[in-house]
C-alpha cells in the first residue's frame, strides 16, 4: 500500500507541475509574475505588500515556503529592501492552500484567459476573520488588476462541500445552483500553486461511495498523515436536482461568455443522458491516474470534456450541433491555424488542436472564418449569436424535460434562482419595443462605415416602416442586400443600432423618407443617444435583479416622425410665449404628434415604445409611470429631446415640467395619501391621472360632474383593485414594491404565532391573500417554482420559446419597528405548508386544509 501512495504521489506532483508549466507557458510577464506571487501575498501580511488592511487578517499557508526570487520581488514592490517578513508567531497555518481551477493550464487557457483563484482555509475562522481575508482578497484583486491581470478569489471553508454551504450567486460564484458538479469541476481542473495536496485523487473510483471511511483506514494504517492533505470530501452519488440549477448558472453565464457556457452546458446534457449511471469527468480522470495511463494529452480536462460531448451528441446522431460544439471548442482555444499547411507546431496546444480539425476534416476556408472572428460584422455575429442561443435553449429544454420525468425539484435556493432567472430574463426575452444586444464578446467591432435607414410608406407591397442597411444608398446595392433590422419607427432602428456598437462618430447616416424624417433630425437623434445612454455600464447586481426593475435613464423623443408645428410652415402666426399651452394650442389641437420612449432600466434592459395622435403625451405619461413602483428611486437622468421644427425650447421646457411633476407625485413619499391625482387639458380635452397605490389611471373627464365625481370615487377607494372586507388589509410596504409585469410572493410571519400569511401580486398587480398558512415556506417557493418553470402555457417543448419571467419571492421583517422587504431567504425544508386560501385561482395545487 504505502508504495501504491507513493506513485500516486508522484503522478498526481507530475500532473500538477505539468499545469503549472503550461499555465505559465500561455501567459505574458504580467500573469506569471501574479501567478508566482499569489501564495507569498497570502502567506505574508505586512503594510507595504499588495492587500494589507489593518486588523486580524489570517495569513500563513500550509506547508509553503517561499522561494528567494519571489521575495526579492516583494522588497522590490514595497520599495523597501529591508523589508522583513516573517510568520513564526503563527502556530496553525490558516490557509490550507491556494489553487487555480477553470481553464488555466488547460488548452482551454488563452491569452485573454482570467484567473480563478480557490483560498481554501480552516474551518475554525470566525466571522471577522473570514472577512477580512475576503478584503485582502479584494484588496489583491484590484491590484492584479492595475497590472492588467483579471482574477476572482474564491474562499473556500474545508467543509463547504461536506455541510452543503454555498456563497451568493454574483458575477463569478454560483451560489447554490451547484455543488457535486462544482467540485468536479474542482477536482478535474485544480491546480496546486501552494498549500496541502488534494486527498480526494489518493481514493481508488471503487471506494467513492466509502470515501470517508477509506481515507480513515488510510490515515490509521500511517499511510497518510492527516494534516498534509485538502479533503474538501468525495462525489458520492450525484443528486440529479443540481442539474436545472446548474444549467440556469451556464446559460447566466452564457451571456457574457458564450462558447466556455455552451461546452459546459452540453456536458451537462451529457451527463443527465447518462443518468443514473453518471460518470463524472473528475472519476474518469481518477480512474486514468490510477491506471497509469496520463493520455488525453497529460488528463488536460478540456481535451476530455470534448472527448465526452463528441460521444454523448454522436450517440444521438446531432451532427448541427456536434460541429458547433468543435467551433465553440476550437475559437474557445483561440489558436489560429489557417495557412499552417507546414504544421508550426509552436506550442502543444497548437499541435493537439492542428491534429483534432485534421480529424475533423475542416478545410482552409472554414479555419480562415473563424480565425477571422474579431474581424466579424454583424451578419456574422447575429448568426453566431442566434446559432449559440438556439444550442443553449435545446440543451436547457432538454435538462428540463429530464427534471420533469425524475419529477425533481430544484436544488438551488429561491434567491439564486431569482437573481438567475431575473438577468435569464433581461438578456434573452424578446419583448416588443425590447433592443436584442446581439454581441455577447462574439466580436469587438461591428461598426459600420455607412448605414442607410428607409422608409416604406403604407400604400407600398412592402411593410409599412423603416429597413436599416449597413450600405451606403446605391439602389443596386441595396436592391441585392437584405436589411440588417426592420421596425415600423425610426427611434427603434437608431436604438439597435446604437446598443449594438453599428454606429460611431465616423459612420455616415442616410436616409430615405424625408417626408416622415430628414437628415439632419436623424443625425441630431444618434447625436443625442449616443451622448445621453453610454455603451457600457456596471451589470447589475443581485439586490437590482431580485428587485423589481426601475428606470434608470429615460429619454422622451418628441415629433421625431410626426410634427404637428410643421403647419406654421411659410405662416406669420403671432405667439404669447408666456401663455401658450402646447398641449392644446388654440384650444383645438396638441402640438405633440408624437412621443418615442427609450429607457435603460436597473436590468440594464434597453427599451423603446411609440406613441401617436392627440393623446400621445397622455399615453406616453400612463406607461412612464406605471414601470415605476411606489418605492422605486427615481430616475438617474430624465432628458426630453424635441425635433419641431418650431417652438422647440419651449416644447421640451414643458414636457419636462410635466414629467418631472408627474414622477414626483408617483413617487414622493409626501404624496402617499390615496386620491392624489393630476388634471391635463389635451387638444381642448380634460383628463384626469389617478395616482393609486398600485398603478396609474387615466380618465377622460367630459364634465364638472364626471370630474369631481371620479376625484371622489378615487378618494374614496383608493386600492386599484379592492380586497374583500373579511381579508387581511394589504401591508403598506406591499404597496411600494408592487411592479407591473412580474409575479411577486410576499410572506408576513403573524408574530408570536407558528403561521404566517402569504399577499400574491400577479403580473398585473391583482391582489391575493392567503392568511394563517403554517407549514414550510420553502416547499411552497420550491411548488410555485416548479410549477412556473414548467408550465404548458409558459413553456412548450415544440417551441423555441422559453419564459425566464419566473415569480419572485419576498419576506416582509420588521426591524426596528419599521416594515420592509427582504429576499426570501431559504432554510432547512420543514413539514408541508398547510395554508387558508382566500382566492383559488390559480392551476398548481399546494397541500392545504381550511381552518
């Protein structure tokens, strides 16, 4: 046994020195320099070293001791060369070890690869101690990033695995949508850069389901001693409920990284087909190191995720998508071959991937396009775009049709799912008026030297409406071109083709349709959007996704396609500047024809809507303030951009008096009583809105009769929609959280009581109450969870259609004798709910009794 251990030892330290020679190997001065300073930073702590914060920081490696070079790079850094360090005051090393995972090392790595960093340290830190080495972490993050270094730390508690804990899911942590299948991940791709070896490599496949109690046989034999090894635990069995979190956690992924998602999702797909008798990649691994046989070019995990994708997707004859997986493989290496007919073989990454395209049998002209992808332009990329997306939601259907024959639930927390689902949403929902960001780092630059915008009027064979080409406005070019994107109004096409980086102060504009739009006011148009909504802006957190979206920068484009001021054309006409109502000129007519919203909300969702005729201002008002709830924070930046050709300062002066005003009442907290409300006289008509607690209503008002009396009934009813007399009254707080346009679950606990009631606000802010409901909170989210995402009339497996718009859920607290709302927050399951309800209307069938 004892010379068993030993080779083990040394094939695992020959792996592990292998990764770490080609990790250093792929990458610039900048990455080695990070990649070999890591553990001495951690190891040490000293102010002034990179990462230092005053309090008890843990620091001390296991079992590391640093070399000479890396510590005359510290005296350099610090400036100082005096510089002493040292950690003898420290009896237990708090650091088990540092360790790289992910595609590091691996073919997958390339020159734009980040760097994902695994603390591991003892389970005895308390609280402030953890805290403060994920603030050194922090601290360290930003200063790799100073040298143009990208790197997310992780920390690890030893028993992370064993106790089934979990992060939050953020930009890089996936929370709880995974756990076996993160550490395989772990266990396949780690490498050891400082710290104790892994003791799960040391564990024969045949003992997995005996890990621990193999590793206790090993420790009492004296084969092994217990504090020289990581044991983070063994698989197991894999739970088949971590496959729908963990495909979500990919496809969120997906939108900014979508060849690395579209590997790993199709690995999942792989092995929920194989399912039961899953067999892990990590245990493939294992089982080739014990057996002395290191091929797949030296266990390199990317080499063996394509071997097991190509099997799984020829198994079930997919030829589409087994040739997309080798070109999200081959531009995921971002190796370029085409013209090596000499095979350079430069690197060994360079000669894998030239033998795996011969065996492929892809030609020059397939390699040139793809080696071609940062040269890209939108024809290319859309197709990418919609191709990868299509492959992404198959594999999601399916891993969903594979949780609904298992009847599983979902592993992942409420929260996680909701912060999921939320940015799912955002990215992937094709809404009307929605833009559709097309280039998710497919390629950098899709600006285009011309566009021409043309307009099809309503009496053509063509749809009515606006075509964009990226063509400058020869007839027979454009005759043999088909449009890049149709929208039956102009500030729609401005709007993607600004989002999606087609346009650029060096692009020349065109357009055909000077009857509804000229040069120029276009040109003010993408001047003015350009200025008011920047490119890029920070994504949004967690608490934004888990909370209902608000409007973050609005613009509100007035008589861009219809202009009511243009009939002064050639006309003396005298104006009264200090009492003219551009609402209702001359007591007739509204000198607004038409109202354009573009918004970028706190999803960082872009959207565009339309507005035309007398009422345009009216309507344009209703929809503005209904996507703001109650308590929402008001707008970054509300700007009114006008293209009259006349009275122009004056029209936007107004407008955004009007605005401004009307976003204040809706969202003023001195302006909470019920009945608040505004009267507009438009084109000689009266009418009234009505600022509700949960929406915003427009009345025509005829008469004096008909306008006091609705002030009145307003007054009077306040609620939007009524809750009958023997329900509880809704919460105040409820109110300000209600949002158009989502299904939100609020849970209240009845205090002193074992029960709680539960307020259900649908998409269209109908209220129902369920009260006095005992039981377990989680098996209800985890039933309505379930019941959404799987519905016949949200989903359907004969479509290409896929609803991300999944309920949200909220726990009503009291702190400090003051209500608010918090994430619902999920716990050990207890038993079923059993709960009184109030209204039935809804089709999934929780376990309840009526008291």
């Amino acid at each position: 046994m004892y010379f068993y251990i030993e080779t083990l030892k040394q094939r695992l330290d020959a792996i592990n020195q292998l990764r770490v020679d080609r990790a250093l190997a792929t990458m610039g001065p900048a990455f080695q320099q990070v990649y070999g300073l890591l553990p001495t930073l951690l190891h040490y702590h000293h102010p002034l070293i990179p990462g230092y914060l005053d309090g008890n920081v843990p620091c001390g490696i296991s079992s590391f001791t640093p070399e000479k070079n890396h510590l005359q790079l510290l005296q350099e850094l610090s400036g100082s060369s005096e510089l002493t360090l040292e950690t003898s005051r420290i009896i237990e090393m708090p650091i088990t070890g540092i360790y790289s995972m992910g595609s590091t090392s691996s073919i997958g790595q390339n020159n734009i690869s980040d760097l994902d960093i695994w603390v591991c340290h003892q389970s005895w830190l308390d609280y402030e101690e953890r805290l403060n080495l994920q603030r050194k972490c922090t601290l360290l993050q930003k200063w790799c990033m100073s040298i143009g270094v990208e790197i997310s730390f992780f920390l690890i508690d030893e028993n992370r695995f064993r106790h089934h804990e979990s992060g939050s899911v953020g930009l890089e942590d996936c929370g709880s949508t995974q756990h076996i299948l993160l550490l395989d991940e772990f266990y396949r791709t780690s490498v050891r850069i400082a710290g104790k070896r892994i003791l799960w490599h040391m564990v024969p496949c045949q003992e997995e389901d005996h890990y621990d109690d193999y590793v206790i046989s090993l420790y009492a034999q004296g084969v092994l001693t217990p504090n020289e090894w990581l044991d983070l635990g063994g698989l197991g069995t894999l739970s088949a409920e971590e496959y729908f979190g963990a495909s979500l956690w990919q496809l969120y992924k997906s939108i900014d990284s979508p060849y690395k998602a579209a590997l790993k999702t199709l690995l999942l797909e792989a092995y929920s087909w194989e399912y039961p008798n899953t067999k892990l990649l990590s245990m493939d691994m294992k089982r080739r190191l014990h057996d002395g046989k290191i091929v797949s070019f030296g266990l390199d995990p990317y080499c063996m995720m394509l071997e097991r994708v190509t099997h799984y997707l020829t198994s079930i004859d997919d030829p589409a998508r087994l040739d997309l997986m080798r070109r999200c493989f081959y531009l995921k290496v971002c190796e370029k071959l085409s013209g090596d007919k000499d095979g350079n073989l430069s690197s060994w990454r360079h000669e894998v991937l030239l033998q795996l395209v011969k065996d492929w049998g892809w030609n020059d002209e397939k390699l040139s396009i793809l080696d071609n992808r940062y040269g890209w332009k939108i024809e290319s990329v859309r197709k990418a775009h919609d191709e990868l997306l299509d492959a992404m939601m198959q594999s999601y259907r399916n891993l969903l049709l594979f949780a609904r024959r298992n009847n599983l639930k979902v592993s992942a927390s409420p929260q996680d799912i909701g912060v999921i689902t939320r940015k799912l949403y955002a990215a992937f929902e094709a809404l009307p008026g929605k833009v559709t960001l097309v280039n998710p780092q497919i390629s950098p630059d899709l600006s285009e030297d011309n566009l021409t915008f043309i307009h099809v009027s309503t009496d053509r064979a063509n749809r009515a409406g606006w075509y964009l080409y990226n063509q400058a406005p020869d007839i027979t070019s454009i005759i043999s071109h088909q449009p890049l994107e149709y929208n039956r109004y102009l500030n729609k096409l401005v709007a993607w083709a600004w989002f999606n980086g087609l346009v650029t102060n060096k692009t020349c504009l065109h357009i055909k349709g000077n009857e509804i739009c000229d040069l120029v006011r276009l040109q003010e148009l993408v001047k003015d959007v350009s200025s008011h909504f920047p490119l890029r802006v920070s994504v949004p957190t967690p608490k934004a996704l888990y909370s209902p979206c608000e409007i973050r920068h609005l613009a509100i484009i007035v008589n861009l396609e219809y202009d009511q001021t243009s009939v002064f054309r050639d006309q003396v006409v005298h104006f009264d500047f200090r009492n003219l109502d551009i609402f209702s000129f001359d007591q007739r007519q509204c000198l607004i024809s038409s109202i354009d919203l573009l918004y970028r909300n706190s999803w960082n969702e872009i959207h565009t809507l339309h507005f035309s005729g007398e009422q345009a201002m009216i309507k344009a008002l209703k929809t503005i303030l209904g996507k703001m709830h109650r308590d929402a924070a008001p707008p970054d930046s509300v700007e009114v951009f006008c293209y009259s050709q006349h009275l122009r300062g004056l029209i936007c002066m107004r407008v955004q008096q009007l605005v401004s005003e009307c976003i204040e009442l809706r969202l003023s907290s001195t302006h909470r009583e019920p009945g608040c409300f505004k009267a507009l006289r438009i084109a000689g008509q009266t009418w009234g809105l009505f600022f509700e607690r949960m929406s915003v209503s427009v009345q025509k008002l005829e008469n004096a009769v008909e306008f006091y009396g609705a002030i009145s009934n307003n007054k009077l009813h306040g609620l939007s929609i009524k809750v009958e007399l023997n329900q509880l009254a809704l919460p105040p707080v409820v109110h300000g959280y209600a949002s158009e346009g989502i299904i939100q679950f609020f849970f209240e606990d009845i205090t002193d009581q074992q029960v709680f009631n539960i307020y259900v606000l649908d998409e269209t802010n109908r209220v129902e109450v369920y009260h006095h409901c005992e039981g377990s909170k989680e098996e209800l989210v985890h039933d309505v969870s379930r019941f959404y995402s799987s519905s016949h009339n949200r989903f359907t497996y004969v479509s290409n259609f896929i609803n991300f718009n999944l309920p949200q859920f909220y726990q009503i607290v009291n702190t400090r004798d003051r209500f608010q709302v918090i994430p619902f927050r999920s716990h050990a399951l207890t038993p079923p709910c059993v709960m009184h309800r109030n209204n039935d209307k809804r089709d999934y069938q929780p376990r309840y009794q009526v008291h």
